[in-house]
C-alpha cells in the first residue's frame, strides 16, 4: 500500500525478540530505516535475470524465540501437529478434522451445504444442503462486468463458507468412542425440513500453507502472534494461564510464545460450536478423549507418509503410537507430568491440551511452505520457468494493476512478519475518500460486500476489546508501533470492513475468492479489480485507495491469471510432500486417500469440480 509518510524516522518498532520473559517489558528495537515503495509501472525485463525479486526460499521463517521453554523435541512436535491436524475423531461428532476444511491447496472446495445466508440471515444461492453450480458466480453480477456501476443483474449477501458439525448441547465422552453424547437443538437456520443439517461458517476458509510467514491470523486477524497457551487473544487476556508441576503440585502459569500466530489460531478452532464443537464441551474433555483414543484410529495412514510413516500402523489405519507418548516426547515434562489432577478431575496433560494442541499445530503447519513455484524458480534465475504470457502478467501485476501494492513480498501479502518490520503494524494514508485515517498494515478495505455486513477487524474480540490495532492504540494501548506524531483519541481511523490480505500462492486451487467465497473463477476476481470492486461508492470512507478502474484490457487480464497460477508449486497441487496427508472422509465431500511423500492426484481449481 502508499502511505503518506515522509519522515523516515516516523515509526518506531517494538520487536519482540526485545522483550523480556520475565517482565514482558518492550523495549525499542530499531527505527524504520525508510518507507518502501514497491515496485509499479515496469516490464519484467527491468527487474533483471531474475526479475530482482526474491523467492520465498530466501525469506527467513518467523520462528518463535522461546519455543523451547516449551516444547523439548521440535520434530516430535511436527509429528504430533500432523496426527492432530488431520484426526476426524476431533470433533465432538468424531467425523472432522482441521485438514476437513482445509484439504484442497489449504482450504474448502466442497460445493454442498456450503452457504451461509449472511447478514440477511435470508438463502437467495441456495439452501442448507443444497449444491453449487458455476452458473451462481459472481455473487454480485453485473450486467457489464467491466462497469461496477453497471445495471446490477443479481446481487446476494450469501457467504460460501466451511461447514463443521449439527448443532448440539455437549453430554459427555465414552471413553474409547470418537463421538461424543450430546443433546439435539433445533437450527432454525441450518436445518432442512425439520433436520438439522451441519452448521456452515459466516466466511470462507483461507490457506493454511505459509500461514507461518503472518503476523495475525483469521480474516479479522483475531489470531495473536503471541500464543497465551489458552485462546486465540495472546497478551490480550492476562487470565488466560496453562498448568504446570515442578514438583509441587499444580501451579498456574503465564506464557507468551511470540511468533505463533497459527498457535493462536489453532486453539480457536476446537471451542467453535460451529466448525468443531458441541456447545458447552471443554479443551479437557477433547483432551481426554483423544488420550483414550488411536490416533488417527479412523483413517489410512501412508507408510511412505513424510512425517508419520515411521509410525504408520501396518495393519491398516492409524498409529502405533499414543497422544500421551506423542505429548510426553514432544513437550517438557512439567506440563504433562503430574499426579495431580484439577478441580474438575483432569490430569494436567488434559488441562493443558489447548498448549499442546496449538502449539503441535504451529509446528507442523510452519512445514507447510511452498517455495518451489515457477514464479520462485524465475526468482531464483531460471528466466525459462515463466512463459512469455506470465511474464507479461507479472508487469501487470507489478505495474498497472497494483496488485503487489498489498500483495507483497515473495509470501505476497502485506500481512507478513517481514513486511510489517518494515511498515509498522498501523499507518496512517488516505483512503478512498481522499481524507486522511490510521489503519491496520495488512488489513484493507477493498469494496467487495458492503462495509456493515460484515466489519472485520473493526469488530471486537471475545473480551470485548477492539480486533484492530489502531483501535487499541488509540485507546492508550502499546500495539508495537509508535507513530509520529502519535495517535490522538480523536483521529479519524479506517479499519472497517477490512480484512487480512491473503497471500495469492497457489491461489489457483484456493477458490472460492475472498471473506464472502462470493467468486468462483479468477477472471472473476481480475474483472473485480479491474472495475474498481463492487461497493467501491457505499464504502468510500475506509476504502483502500488503489480500488479504482483500472481498465484492464482483455489480453491484461488473460497475463495477469497467467501470472497467477505461475505461484501454484506442484507440490501442493500433487499432495507431495511436506504437503502429503492421512486419508480423510470428508462430510458432503470426497474421500481422500492416504498419500505418502512422492504426492497424488492433482487437486483441480475449485471451479472446474462444479456443475455448469
């Protein structure tokens, strides 16, 4: 994004590598060296033998600093992450797991039972149970796709979202048994002649692969890169303590583990009463359950599989392992080992099981890069690995589209760790409507729903404190960027409707497009920007800037997907390793075969697993 900054010493940064574990007191690390300005306006020639731009294979992984004080056995860690990823016994209904949403290219390709009826709380796509067809997309259809003021020939607020579990009040586990008792409730909303039908998320599901490059995760960015142990709201919440036992007994403990975005993430996931839950059931109680279970016990596992082959059961499905030996080898032991139990009656590996759970996780999905795309081979100095026309596309990418104005980087977002050490985490800039505002770096308001049906990182967390870190910061709070002169109480700010910049690798095999899933083909989404986007007037105020006609030609819009799917890396499309995984029998899905490290069928791109 262009900012208005001048002054190259106008943001100080907080770095969390500075900051005490005793104290957690922030210190300044640096001040920005200067404001960045990317690359606009030149052909790919210019940029050299290797386009002078970087592959991700030279980007640094954020890895966390002290996750050692932790975790005891890093590998150990991955392989218990991807046995908890991709176990269907999870969820209160033992039939979902994270891989469920996030099993084509990192996210959802179902096209039954995926509509959410949005902020109408009105189904005009469809119904609950009812399937996709190509024909539906553009939610938002004009009758000339090159003019958002055109006559609009249908318009719908429906979300194509993740569908989870049936709506039900948690009973209790059987020990030994994958699904949990529960109590029916009736959906008034996800149900389908008087049967409650699965419940489906109010946004679509992005990515996980290179989640590891971000600074906050979830569309609202609600995921803290500081890990509290507990909860998705990091240093937010100061309750939010984990157990542990040195000896005498259960004594509750404060952590922060800095650069674990997708720790934060990952606990937010099992508490959802929607994605993965039945409502009232605890973290100790999926705990328990999973203790008392195979691992994996439902599904093939590959023996050739990456990381679990050497654990992969012969017999047929899954480990020869248990989760308290997978936690006792990866965790120290003082946050497992007890003969203490809670008030409740829980061991302490029970307790903790939101620690090992997202921090398992953070482990395996920072395997989960994709550098290895035929942009990063270009990158790299193999001028053969693009096309004449990708190479065209990525001029347009770079230049008149400005689409790496937010999509920056080699992780291609502005969201990334590496990015905002550059920027600052706020900023000021003028929006759409030409007046000046403070926004979230990496959040932006881009017109593609209107602003009140959905507010994004304007809204509130759990705790009822602002998602945005502009808000926070003009509340009096340390967000980690200072700027000059500082945030006043009463500045105006544009931080509504904005959503988290997602990378575009291997945004091919991603759709559907954007928070809403509302588009189905990348000519879809070329068309969008190339017109301006579709509430570009109703959303003026926070609206980022560069959402204007550019008027791309029909040749400029063919390179510009050309370009695109140049950042799709094979492995990810062919399920080869580290993107290799159990098998997985997906609710009004396929079922997935187990794959092992040299990979499987091709996922195809969302829209071509539609009917016309």
């Amino acid at each position: 994004m262009r900012n208005l900054r001048t002054k190259r010493e106008d943001v100080v940064m907080i770095s969390w590598f500075s900051v005490s574990r005793k104290g957690r007191v922030a210190h300044p690390a640096r001040a920005v060296a200067g404001v960045i300005f990317l690359a606009i306006a030149a052909p790919w020639a210019a940029y050299g033998a290797n386009g002078g731009l970087m592959s991700l294979k030279k980007v640094a992984v954020p890895e966390p600093s002290n996750l050692g004080t932790v975790v005891k056995d890093r590998n150990a860690c991955v392989q218990l992450g991807k046995a908890f990823f991709w176990d269907m016994q999870a969820a209160s209904d033992g039939a979902v797991s994270c891989g469920t949403c996030h099993f084509a290219g990192g996210a959802d390709q179902r096209s039954k039972n995926t509509l959410h009826p949005g902020a109408n709380k009105l189904f005009e796509k469809g119904a609950p149970n009812s399937t996709l067809k190509l024909s539906l997309f553009p939610f938002h259809k004009l009758s000339n796709p090159n003019d958002r003021l055109s006559p609009v020939v249908s318009d719908s607020d429906d979300i194509v979202g993740s569908q989870g579990v049936v709506t039900k009040n948690f009973g209790g586990i059987v020990l030994g048994e994958a699904e949990e008792t529960g109590t029916s409730v009736t959906n008034p909303i996800f149900n389908d002649g008087g049967v409650n039908t699965r419940q489906v998320t109010n946004r679509n599901t992005p990515t996980m692969i290179n989640g590891v490059y971000l600074n906050r995760i979830f569309w609202d960015g609600r995921g803290q890169n500081l890990f509290n142990g507990v909860n998705p709201n990091g240093a937010l919440d100061p309750a939010a303590k984990i157990l542990a036992d040195d000896g005498a007994g259960l004594k509750p403990e404060s952590i922060l583990i800095d650069h674990a975005a997708l720790a934060s993430q990952a606990v937010g996931v099992p508490g959802n009463t929607t994605v993965f839950t039945w409502k009232g059931r605890k973290f100790s109680d999926m705990g328990r359950k999973l203790l008392n279970l195979k691992p994996l016990g439902a599904q093939a596992v590959h023996p050739a599989d990456s990381v679990l082959g050497s654990v992969a059961d012969p017999s047929g499905k899954g480990l020869t392992t248990t989760y308290a030996s997978m936690i006792s080898a990866a965790f120290l032991p003082r946050y497992w080992n007890s003969a203490a139990t809670t008030a409740d009656g829980h061991s302490l590996m029970e307790a903790n099981f939101s620690l090992f759970w997202g921090l398992a996780l953070q482990c395996y999905e920072s395997t989960l890069i994709s550098n290895d795309s035929p942009f990063d081979q270009f990158a790299d100095g193999n001028a053969g690995a693009l096309t004449a026309t990708q190479k065209s596309g990525m001029s347009v990418f770079m230049g008149k589209g400005h689409c790496n104005e937010c999509h920056s980087g080699a992780e291609f977002t502005a969201e990334s760790v590496g990015n905002l050490a550059k920027t600052g985490l706020i900023s000021r800039m003028q929006m759409g409507n030409g007046k000046l505002a403070v926004y979230d770096v990496g959040f932006y308001n881009i017109g593609v729903r209107p602003t009140a049906e959905d507010i994004g990182v304007g809204a509130k967390n759990t705790l009822g404190l602002p998602m945005s870190l502009t808000r926070l910061a003009q509340s009096g709070a340390n967000v980690g960027t200072t700027l000059k002169p500082p945030i006043s109480p009463t500045e105006r700010v544009a931080v509504d409707g904005a959503f988290k910049v997602p990378s575009v690798r291997n945004v091919e095999l991603t759709g559907p497009y954007f928070h809403a899933g509302g588009m189905a083909t990348l000519e879809q989404v070329v068309d969008f920007y190339s017109r301006g986007g579709d509430f570009h007037e109703a959303n003026i105020d926070n609206l980022d800037p560069h959402i204007e006609n550019l008027a791309l030609s029909a040749t400029e819009k063919t390179n510009l997907v050309a370009f695109l799917k140049s950042l799709t890396d094979d492995r990810v499309r062919f399920a080869k390793a580290p993107f290799d995984h159990p098998q997985l029998v997906i609710p009004n899905g396929p079922s997935i075969p187990a794959v092992g490290k040299d990979g499987g069928a091709a996922t195809q791109p969302f829209a071509s697993t539609l009917a016309p």
